[in-house]
C-alpha cells in the first residue's frame, strides 16, 4: 500500500512508466508461478465438503503479494544432528539444521519470519528463527524416534520443494522400531492450524514426501496417486491438490483438525504419520501480525518479514532541502519552495530498480524450473535406462535358460541314440558271432558227412574195374537173326 500510493503521486511521464513497469512485473510474476503451482498460493482449489458449513476462500490479498517476494527461493534444508540411525545414551537430543537460500530469522517488530518446524514423531512441534541455537527435546522415551523438518513462510505455509523437507530416525538408549515412516511409502506431515488462531481465514497446510504427482500416476499405472481427507469436527472434506488452502467457518472456541491420506480409490495408505489429529483453539479479534494479516490490514513496512534487510523509505520531509541549502549562497536560497524534482528521478530509479529485480527474480526462476525439469527428466530417461536394461538382462537370461535346456537336451538325445547305437552293435556283433559259430558248425558237419558218404560210396559201389570185368565174364548172347537166318 506504502509503495503504490508512493507511485501514484508522479507525474503524467513517470506514472506511464510506472503503470507500464507494473503491468511488466504481474506478466512476468504470473507467467513464472504458473510453471511451478506447488509454490505458488492459488486463489482457488477444488475440495468436496461434505455439509458446506466449511468453505474455501482465496488467501489474503497481502499473503499473495508477499508470496511473489518468496519466487526465487528454494531453500535447502539438512539435518546435521542427530544422525541417522544414532543411538543416543540421554533422554534428551539437541537438533542441529542448516538452511541454504532462504533467510531464517524474525523480525523484532512484526514477531514473524521465515523458520523451521521440527516435528518430533508426530506430535511435539517446535521452530528455529536461529540456526546458530539447536532446538533441544528432552523427556525422550527410550526407544525409536523420528525427527521432521520443513522451511516455513512467515505465516507458517510450507515450501513445497522436496529440498525443503529433511527426516532423520534416532535411537534413544536402545532400537525399538516404533515411529520409523517406511521409506517406499507416500508419508504425509500435518503442518498447519496449530495452536491458538486469532482470525480467519485460516490456513490448511500439510507436506507430502516420496508421493507421486498426479500427472506422473496417471500416466504410470504402478504408481499409487493419493488424496487428503481432511476432518474438521463433524465436517469431512476431500483435497486433491497439493497447496495451501483457506477456509472459513471454522467455530469459536476448540477444534478438531484432522488429515488422512488415502489412495486414489479411497483406501487409507498405511505408513507412520499417514493420520494425525491437532486440537486448535479459534477466538476471532486476534491482535498479532499474523492475525492482522488474514483479516487484509495493510501493515506498513510488512516486507520486513520476508527480507531482513529491508528498510522502509519515508518520504523526505519539507524542512529538509531547506537544512541542505543554509550555507548556499542568498541568491540561491529560493530552490527551498521548488517541487521536488529530485524525488521524481528518485521514484523512477525506485520503479526501474524494481523492475530490475522482479526480471533477475523472474530469470532465476525460470533457470530452477529448467534445472528443475531436466532433473525430472533425466530421472525419468534414467528410470526407463534402467527398465530396458533389466528387461535386456531378463531377456538375455532367459535366453541362455533357454539355450542351456536345448543344449542339454541335445546332448542327452545324443547320449541316448549313442547308447542305442552301441547296443546295435553289441547285439550285431553278438549276432555275427552267432551266424559264424553256426556256419562253422554247420561247415564242420557238412565235412564229416560227406567223409562218411565217401567211404560208403567206397565200399557199396563197385569200381569201374570190377564192373568191365563182370561184363567181359558174362556170354555174349547172339541174336537170333544170325544164328537162324531163316528168321
């Protein structure tokens, strides 16, 4: 408000410039939040309630325009100590953080600035305004425990950038397994209402760690797409994206905050932390900053919370051009009463300064939405690098199953058909045997037959000797015709 009334009073040249360098910021600031949603504060999101007594409203116009001077960071949040899986032999544990782009301190006059919430297990909350002072928890019970921390906006919205989430799990005395978040699962951290509010509207607020984006799951079947399921009392209600709400209706007095996340068909995802419950306490007429600030008081110099470097500049009193000139000499004492055309290039260098950092701002992040989507995609081409590699590897192993049965198989037919051919040839031989055994055989009775035969022969059959002599020694008879020729 401080800064546009301050524009306005230029003249005719420089408000031209200054309406033109306006329109030029909101083009760029528009054009560069629409890139990144989780970062940005929407003015609309869609939830189903279930009796309309609770209802959805845009954030608070100076919450908006302060959420622009938080574009360009991306804080980068660790947990130093304790570390993970450290056993601990004392009940109470100093937690160490570091914070990298993103200021985190509070301002003295307005009590608010960018902080860290640490969450022990899932009830114990505390914030650092200080990263050289450690947070301490004590009162620890012996056993498991899991510590949770998110950067914070001054009015308690998270950053949504998975940089700006760290978790470490510690052991206090012993490992018992208790409070231990699996780390395959979608893990849901409640951040905010808590405690006492002063006015509405109030903030809705949670963190989603290793859960899917919706686009991402609906492309990718094996991916489980999620849902919050947030209770307010009696009153259910269905998110189903993933940025900070404002609601109205909320009761005076005490209430019931609840957040469940639950799978895209409605079914609760069962890990640590995935249900939790905070008790807020509502009584409207708040007179803190932060109070003051959703009900859309203009607060002068409220920038203060977000930069703290940031030094609001009055304007110049009219005495003052008078004190510079005491010692000018007389003929030049009347620039006293001239307009104050100073202020004018003042006020355009102020304009064109602005415009300056709202471009370097607008360029820093268009180069972390780059970086930002080469990562995703590099992490994409390396998931299906790797899927192609295990599908090549399975393939290639399957082949050589296959080509080792085959080849088994091969050989155990050879080794049958070798095994077959062998005994051919035992019983061939065993056959061959047998045939010259009996041929011999055959051939040694065929012998001694035809000895016998001959010596048979030899002595039954008379010899041709015997057989001329016989003949010669029997008459010779004399046929008829020659001894009775009559005849």
């Amino acid at each position: 408000m401080w800064a546009k009334t301050k524009i306005g009073g230029l003249g005719q040249k420089h408000s031209s410039l200054g309406a033109i360098s306006l329109i030029l910021m909101i083009t760029l600031l528009l054009s560069a939040c629409s890139d990144r949603p989780s970062n940005a504060t929407p003015t609309t999101s869609k939830i189903k309630s279930t009796t309309g007594i609770i209802a959805e409203v845009s954030p608070p116009a100076t919450i908006q325009k302060l959420n622009q001077l938080f574009d360009h960071y991306e804080p980068q949040l660790k947990i130093l100590s304790p570390t993970a899986d450290q056993i601990i032999n004392d009940q109470k544990v100093a937690v160490k953080l570091e914070v990298k782009d993103l200021p985190i301190f509070k301002n003295a006059q307005f009590d608010l600035g960018s902080h860290v919430d640490v969450i022990l297990d899932n009830q114990v909350i505390k914030s650092s305004y200080d990263l050289s002072q450690p947070l301490e928890f004590d009162q620890l019970t012996v056993g498991t425990h899991t510590l949770r921390a998110i950067a914070q906006r001054p009015w308690h919205e998270s950053f949504k950038n998975e940089s700006a989430y760290a978790q470490v799990t510690f052991h206090v005395y012993s490992k018992t397994g208790e409070h231990t978040p699996a780390p395959q699962l979608p893990l849901l951290t409640y951040n905010f209402p808590l405690g006492d509010l002063g006015a509405e509207p109030i903030l809705l607020d949670f963190h989603l760690h290793n859960a899917p984006l919706h686009l991402a799951a609906v492309e990718d079947q094996n991916l489980t797409d999620w849902r919050i399921r947030a209770t307010v009392n009696e009153e259910q209600f269905v998110i189903d994206q993933w940025h900070p709400i404002y609601l109205k209706g909320i009761q005076p007095g005490k209430n019931v905050v609840k957040l469940e996340l639950l799978d895209s068909k409605g079914a609760p995802i069962d890990n640590q932390f995935n249900s939790t419950a905070h008790l807020i306490n509502y009584q409207a007429g708040g007179k803190d900053t932060l109070s003051r600030l959703l009900r859309g008081e203009a607060i002068a110099g409220i920038e203060a919370i977000v930069d703290p470097k940031y030094e609001l500049k009055a304007l110049p009193e009219a005495s003052s051009p008078a004190t510079v000139l005491e010692a000018a000499p007389p003929s030049v004492s009347a620039p006293s009463l001239v307009p104050p055309e100073p202020m004018v290039q003042d006020d355009s260098q102020a304009v064109s300064q602005s415009v300056s950092q709202s471009l370097a701002k607008s360029q820093a992040k268009s180069q972390s939405v780059s970086q930002s989507l080469a990562q995703s995609l590099a992490a994409k081409a390396q998931a299906v690098s790797q899927s192609v590699s295990q599908s090549l590897a399975k393939s290639q192993a399957k082949s050589q199953s296959v080509s080792q049965s085959l080849a088994q198989s091969l050989v155990a037919k050879a080794q049958a058909v070798s095994q077959s051919l062998a005994k051919s040839q035992a019983k061939s031989q065993s056959l061959a045997q047998s045939l010259a055994a009996k041929a011999q055989a055959a051939s040694q009775s065929g012998s001694k037959a035809k000895s016998r035969a001959t010596s048979q022969s030899s002595i039954a059959q008379p010899s041709w000797l015997e057989k001329i002599t016989q003949k010669r020694d029997q008459p010779t008879a004399i046929p008829d015709t020659l001894t009775n020729p009559g005849a």
